[in-house]
C-alpha cells in the first residue's frame, strides 16, 4: 500500500497575500493544492491520500475536492504549529487508517501541497527506490556553487558535483518514519526542516532519485509565475505537440 501525505499547513507569509494561503491561490480557476493532489490521485499506484490543512481551510478544501472529483483522498486533518507537526499529524492518520488491514507497514510519500509540477514517474520512482532501500528522497542536481559558513570566517566550498538539493517527495515506510518523529517529541527536537533530516539525524540510510529541476516549491510571487509559465508550457504541449 502506497499513501501520500500532503502537508498544507502554512500561511504563506512570503507570499504577501491576504484573501488566502499560498496552496489556494487559483491558476485557471484551480487552487494550487488541486493542481499537486491530481498527480497522486492519478498515479495507478497510489492507494490513498491524508492531507493536513490549516483548520479554517478544511471546508474549502472538500468543496475543491468534490469539485475536482479527486476520489483518492481518505481524510483531511488539521495542520499543525510548524511543518514537522503537520506531517506527523498526517502519519498519525495513515496508522490510523491502516491498523487492522493487511498491510499495516505502507509507503508513505510525504510532499508539500505547494509543489504542483513534479511528474508521475517521479512518484513511481520514490515507490520503487523505498522498496529497494527503505527510503527515497527526490534531489535535483545543484547547478550553482554552495558555500558553507563555518563561523569566524572559516568557508567551506565543497564540489559541485558532491552536492544535491533536496525535494519532495521524501518516502519512506510508515513505522519508520513515525517511529522517527515519536523519538523527536520525546527528545525535544522539534525543528527538523524536513523529513530527510530527520531520518540522517536517527541514523536511517536515504536512498535518492534526482526528479525533475521544475519541481519548486511555491512561495514567492516569482515561483508562482514560474509555475503558471510551466502550466502554459505543458498546455501548449498537449494542444500542439511541442
């Protein structure tokens, strides 16, 4: 079993809007989160989906849902205080739903609902590369050079070639992951930027794909006009064949 675990928790301060969070703001008349929630809903392998959502934006959310016709979605539960307990809230519903079933140890994909343009292959790699090693985060290739400050002037520059960025989704299999977060409540440790950081931290091996360089995640007014750039790219694809 194969479950998505969509985090859409936030505000979206950076993106300076007011009416509404950045994963509702419309392009064609769609929210974002619709645009990201369709490539799992129409991924053959994807068994369900749980969202965590800012509590006041639920109901709009069913309303975009049912509107949509997204058919895969089991539960919408509230978001949390930061994105760390967005995501074990959406953990803690997938164990929910699957205690008792037969399989009681799914994959989970954990991605942010303001990352619409990643593809379906992605989401069967992160799939695949769970059942082969436990875990999967998408990477994309650094095409600039990092600089590491080490404090008091000390750079490191480590090679471009040695270095990746890390996406979403991040998957992994749900007793582990969960396992993870219950281990950082207990111990405090409530500021792990994401998932894989987490699992590095506990000593997990993570297992990478590089997904597609598209693959932004929407948070500024310029991400936005970049992925309405990239919708109109893949529309005039569609219609042309170009």
């Amino acid at each position: 079993m194969n479950i998505a675990i969509i985090f859409a928790g936030g505000i979206g301060s950076r993106m300076n809007t007011v009416s509404r969070p950045k994963q509702f703001l419309e392009l064609n008349g769609k929210p974002i989160i619709i645009y990201t929630l369709e490539l799992f809903d129409n991924h053959a392998d994807i068994d369900g989906i749980i969202v965590a959502c800012v509590e006041e934006w639920i109901p709009f959310l069913k309303k975009m849902i049912k509107k949509f016709e997204i058919n895969k979605v089991i539960n919408i539960v509230s978001g949390g205080k930061s994105g760390q307990e967005s995501i074990y809230k959406g953990l803690m519903e997938a164990e929910t739903f699957v205690h008792g079933k037969e399989d009681e140890n799914p994959i989970v994909l954990i991605h942010d609902g303001v990352r619409p343009l990643i593809t379906e292959q992605t989401i069967t790699d992160n799939i695949t590369k769970v059942k082969e090693c436990g875990s999967c985060i998408t990477c994309i290739p650094t095409i600039e050079t990092f600089i590491i400050n080490k404090g008091d002037g000390d750079l490191l520059i480590p090679k471009r070639s040695d270095c990746l960025i890390a996406r979403a989704p991040q998957s992994f299999y749900l007793k582990d992951i969960i396992k993870a977060h219950r281990k950082s409540l207990n111990e405090n440790h409530t500021n792990f930027i994401d998932s894989c950081s987490m699992m590095n931290y506990y000593g997990y091996k993570l297992g990478l794909i590089i997904g597609p360089i598209e693959n932004i995640k929407i948070t500024t007014p310029t991400d936005y006009f970049i992925f309405r750039a990239m919708i109109q790219v893949h529309e005039n694809q569609q219609i042309f064949g170009f």
